[in-house]
C-alpha cells in the first residue's frame, strides 16, 4: 500500500512539472489574443494563378508540443520577400508530452509575378532567410 501511495505521488509530482513547462522558450504575444509564434521549416509552392497573381504556398514547421494547433498564418509582400509568421492557439488544459509536433498548412499569398524569385522569410525580429522560391 505505501509502494502505490508512492507512485502516485511521483506520477503527480511528474505530471506538474510537465503542465509548469508546456509554455516555456521564446513567446511572443499578440495584443488581442494569446498567441505564440512558432518555426516555419520551410516552404513550397502548391498552386499559382498567373491571371489573379495569386500563390499557394504550403508552410512546414514545428509546433512546440501537441497543446498547440495552428490559429492562422500572416503571409505579405515587401518587394521581392515574403514574410511569413504562424501563429498557434495553446490549450493549458491539455496535458501532453513535450516534443516538437509537424505541422503542414496551406495559405495565399496574391502579388507573385511569374518566373520570378523571391526571398522567404520568417516574421520574428529575427527576419531569418528560409529559403529563396521561384514562380514557375
């Protein structure tokens, strides 16, 4: 009887600092909601429209943990870049096990010209280089 009173305690103590760090490393928060901004891996281009100059771009990255879902995508154009930022609701209810989830998501991007390249970028203050892509 105490061998499983203290099991339990260890499973409980466990499960507490899983739930205390689910949302820890770099946050960033918008002002109308809590959101986080997480990694985009990389980028493809799924269809183009050439008469509505109009791109789909599928987005690979990581969510941190299994708690969080994709909310939506900020995607624009500066000039020959584009910037893209992912933001993922978290639900603190769940309690998950803490690895990097795959994620893979679709969006618009309207104002990519034909047989040109563009730089992709990630939205953060950071700005990193993904990858450069060209418009077949």
């Amino acid at each position: 009887m105490h061998e499983r009173a203290i099991m339990a305690f260890i499973a409980a103590l466990a499960a507490a600092i899983v739930v205390g760090t689910a949302c820890k490393g770099r946050e960033v928060m918008s002002k109308k909601s809590n959101l986080t901004m997480v990694r985009v891996d990389s980028v493809s281009l799924h269809k183009y429209h050439n008469r509505r100059k109009l791109a789909e771009l599928r987005i690979y990255g990581y969510l941190p943990n299994p708690s969080y879902e994709i909310h939506h995508i900020e995607t624009h154009l500066q000039g020959d870049e584009i910037v893209i930022t992912p933001w993922a609701s978290h639900d603190p209810s769940k309690i998950v096990i803490q690895m990097n989830v795959p994620f893979e998501h679709l969006c618009k991007i309207k104002g990519l010209e034909k047989n040109f390249s563009y730089q992709v970028r990630t939205g953060d203050e950071e700005g990193l280089l993904l990858q450069t892509l060209t418009v077949q």
